[in-house]
C-alpha cells in the first residue's frame, strides 16, 4: 500500500468510529473530529520506509 492509501484508510476508519461514538453520546461534532486525529496518527504510524518508522519524513 501507498502512504496515501494507508494515511487514508486510517482517517476513514477513525471517522467512521468517532460518529458512532458521536451518534451514542449526542455529541457527534467534537467525535468525528477526535476520530479523525486519531485515524491519522494510526494511518501515519502504518507508514514505514525500509523496516523503520517514519515521522515527517525522518527516520526513527
């Protein structure tokens, strides 16, 4: 997969799960935007550059 793919999949899932906590608790505003930060942090920590993490372009 692309970074692209994998930074998009996180931000999908985690929007997906902050409406429906956002659904549950009638707050759905500040959930989606909660799901979307953490999907990207997930999706930017699935990318790796040969074996190693990457973060902004350098590795850890």
């Amino acid at each position: 997969m692309k970074k692209e793919s994998k930074l998009g999949a996180g931000i999908a899932l985690g929007c997906g799960i902050g409406a429906a906590i956002g659904i549950v608790t009638g707050n759905l505003g500040v959930w989606i935007g909660v799901g979307i930060a953490i999907g990207a942090g997930i999706g930017n920590s699935l990318t790796k550059k040969g074996g190693k993490k990457t973060i902004l372009n350098l590795e850890i």
